[in-house]
C-alpha cells in the first residue's frame, strides 16, 4: 500500500555494495597516506629554504591543509576498519561459507545472495500490495454500496403544470433576463 516501507534495501543499493573490494579501499587508504606524507615533508622543505618574509601565509595554510587530511585519513581508516568488521559479523551471522576453493567470503558473493533475495522479495512485495490494494478498494466499494442501497432516495418527476414548477419556471426566467 502507499504508506507501507519495503522492509529490505532496495536491490540496486545491494548491487553497489557488491563492489565493493575492501583490500582496494586499503590500498587507497594507504597511498593516501603516503601522499599526504609526502606533502608534509615537500611543504617543511618548502618552509626551510624559504626567507622568513615569504613564509606566510604559505605555512600555516599548509598545516592547516595537513592537519585536516590527516583526521579525515584517519576518520576513513576507521570507517573501513568498521565496514570490514561490520561484514566479518553478518557473514558469521548468516553462517555463509566460502566458495569451493576460495579461503574467504567477498563483498560479492555475500551481496549477490542477498541481492537475489531483495529482487525476488521486492516482486512478491509489491504483488502483495496490489492484492491488499484492491481488496481495500473492494471493500470500500462494498461499504459505500451498502450505505446507499440502506438511504435509497425516490425522486419523482413533477408534473409541469403543478404550482411548484410554474413558481420553478417564473424564477428561472426572472434570473436569466
């Protein structure tokens, strides 16, 4: 129905994380920290060789750079850290074995199961919703069928020359001109 929240993910959204490659994300993560690294040395090279009046405001905009990308590394670190944990406990939870031949579970193999699961889950949902739907909207009919047969309202057709359509008549003539 309208106000009904699918319950799982949406399959695209299981799709994306399938991607995922978490030994890739460490790399990234590791030649991250390198550059900045590298930065940091090449900016101190940079402030060494530099007179004292051509200093600012190189330095401090520099540090302030460094400083910050190396909390946002560090807050990424942590992310990936979690993330990994995160599918180590649901892949126990869900007691997945690896593949024959294969000593881990990927990002892959796990998602692509649940992503299975989500897409076949997502037709019947929204099968389901239409059988509520139109049984409401049965129901509704029936109720409205119900209140009307129980108030049926008799009209009878008057008769031209009665007082009442003669006055209907006068009053229609006198609004029109």
């Amino acid at each position: 129905t309208e106000s009904s929240i699918f319950p799982v993910p949406e399959p695209q959204e299981i799709l994306l994380a399938s991607q995922v490659k978490f030994d890739d994300l460490t790399k990234d993560l590791r030649k991250l920290t390198n550059d900045v690294e590298a930065c940091e040395k090449k900016a101190a090279s940079v402030c060494r060789q530099s007179p004292e009046e051509y200093l600012q405001p190189f330095k401090d905009k520099m540090e302030a750079f460094i400083k910050k990308a190396k909390e946002e590394l560090k807050t990424e670190k942590t992310s990936l850290e979690n993330a990994q944990k995160s599918f180590d406990e649901s892949v126990e939870y869900f007691g997945i074995k690896p593949k024959p031949g294969e000593k881990d579970i990927t990002p892959n193999y796990f998602f692509m199961l649940w992503y299975e699961f989500c897409s076949d889950f997502k037709s019947v949902w929204k099968q389901e919703s239409k059988t509520i739907s139109k049984e409401r909207l049965k129901e509704a009919q029936e109720t409205v069928n119900k209140i009307t047969a129980d108030k049926k309202v008799e009209t009878k057709k008057t008769n031209p020359s009665s007082l009442k359509e003669r006055l209907r008549q006068k009053e229609a003539s006198v609004t029109s001109s």
